[in-house]
C-alpha cells in the first residue's frame, strides 16, 4: 500500500530519483504510475497528462487515474495545476492554494456513481482537503518555499483559452484562477475518500488581463521555476509532517 500520491500537471512530468513504473489495470483503463522512494517515503506520482504531455485537459481519463490510486491504497493526493490569474495579487510566478472551485466544464465524465449503487450525493462544500490545505501553508514556513495566499479556481473546459469576456465573468463571480484540468480531478477523490489538496502556479495573466497575448514561452519558463519549488513542498509534506490529523473527506457521501 502506498498512502501518498503527486498528480504532476503541465510542466510537472517526473519527480527526482529513480522509480519503478507501474501499469495498473481499472474498470475505467489502464493507468502508467511511477512509485518512488522519498526520503524512506513511498510516494506515487502520476502524470496527469501522460510522459511528456501527449493527453489534452478533456481528453483525461480522471475516473481510471484516480481508481488507480485508490486501488493502490492511497489516502492524500497533492496536485499541481497550471493556472492563469485573474486577479491582480497573484501574478505570474505566484503559488496559489485552491480553496473553492466553480465548475465551467462540458462533456467530462465526472463521477463514478451513475446510479448502479443506488443515488449518490458527495459534499464538496470544501473540496479541498482543510488539512493539507494547512499543511501545505505550514509546510511552505518550514521550507521557505513561498505560498502567496489560497483562492477560488475556474475550471474551463478547454483546451482553448478564453474569450476578454469569459475572463470578465469569471473575475466577476469570484474567480483567482482558470485552469482546465482540477474538475473532475478533485470531485473523484472527494467520491472515493481520498484527501485532496492542490496548488497552482500561476503561468500567465489571463486575456484581457494586460494587453499582452498569452505566451506559452512565458507558461514554459513559469512551469520550469515553479517545479522545483512546488515539488519540494509536495515531498516536505509528505516526508517531513504529520498528517494523521482528522478530516472529513472520507464522511462525505450521501445516500438517498
Ligand atoms: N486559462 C486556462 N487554463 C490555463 C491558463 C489560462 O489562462 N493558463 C494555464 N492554464
């Protein structure tokens, strides 16, 4: 059993050190995982995109990903996600904690309970994991790597970017950050009882932002700066803390 799992997102397509590759085999597909060794820690990552980024946002089997790490006995997922910002505290280079999401995808399997087991609710009033959210703050004091607050993130469907009035809409209902890849991703954990947490690097302003086009040199270079940190802060969590404190994230489905 490996408790601890890193989904990698865009940039993020390896950890340090050697691993054993691993295919597991769900209901959903088959899943290529790497398990590491980390400080005396088996850790798992996986890839969310595929080695070397073959695999676009909606074209991600979630449901086999996450089935996989639950098959492997995992208990907490730390994610990275590659983000644009809309707000102007957070620019490009930021790390941003994902606090809250709000749902803007379209054609995206997004649940494992289609109704075989009856009707299935799960609460994701915090969908994120309220104690890794505060161990990766706590995590960052520790290791000096620099968290620059939480925020709400859109999730679009992509893969296109967004229209100046898509970002208009978003930063008027509350939205710090768009990306393309966290939902389903952490409504899957949430429906198999696996703690979630996520933290975005934020790669760009988006459209309408500034006056600049979004420049994927820019989202490049951001990526190749933000990795090393983020993932020191991903091992540190997971290496150096306690994390046995409780939460509610294996509590939270309803049946009706
Ligand atoms: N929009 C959506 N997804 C993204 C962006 C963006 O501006 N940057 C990185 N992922």
């Amino acid at each position: 059993m490996v408790e601890n799992a890193i989904i990698g997102g865009t940039g993020i397509y390896s950890l340090e050190g050697g691993s054993v590759e691993e295919t597991i085999k769900t209901s959903y597909g088959e899943v290529r995982v790497y398990i590491q060794n980390m400080k005396g820690h088996p850790v798992v990552f996986l890839p969310r995109h595929g080695a070397g980024h073959s695999v676009p946002p909606h074209r991600i089997n979630y449901r086999a990903n996450i089935k996989a790490l639950k098959q492997l006995g995992v208990k907490r997922i730390l994610a990275s996600a590659a983000v644009g910002s809309l707000n102007y505290n957070y620019p490009p280079g930021s790390l941003v904690v994902l606090e809250q999401f709000i749902d803007f995808t379209k054609s995206r399997p997004y649940t494992f309970y289609d109704g075989e087991e009856g009707v299935v609710h799960a609460d994701l009033a915090d969908p994120y994991c309220v104690r890794l959210m505060e161990a990766l703050e706590k995590g960052s004091q520790q290791t000096g790597v620099n968290i620059d607050g939480r925020g709400t993130y859109v999730c679009v469907e992509g893969p296109r970017f967004e229209t100046r009035a898509e970002i208009r809409f978003f930063r008027s209902i509350g939205g710090d950050m768009v990306g393309m890849t966290n939902v389903p991703e952490v409504v899957l954990a949430r429906e198999v009882g696996i703690c979630y947490g996520a933290v975005g690097i934020i790669t760009n302003w988006c459209n309408g932002m500034t006056d600049q086009p979004i420049s994927h040199g820019e989202i490049r270079s951001i990526m190749r700066k933000g990795r090393e940190q983020l993932l020191r802060l991903f091992v540190h969590v997971f290496t150096g803390m306690d994390l046995d404190e409780k939460c509610r994230c294996s509590e939270s489905i309803v049946r009706l």
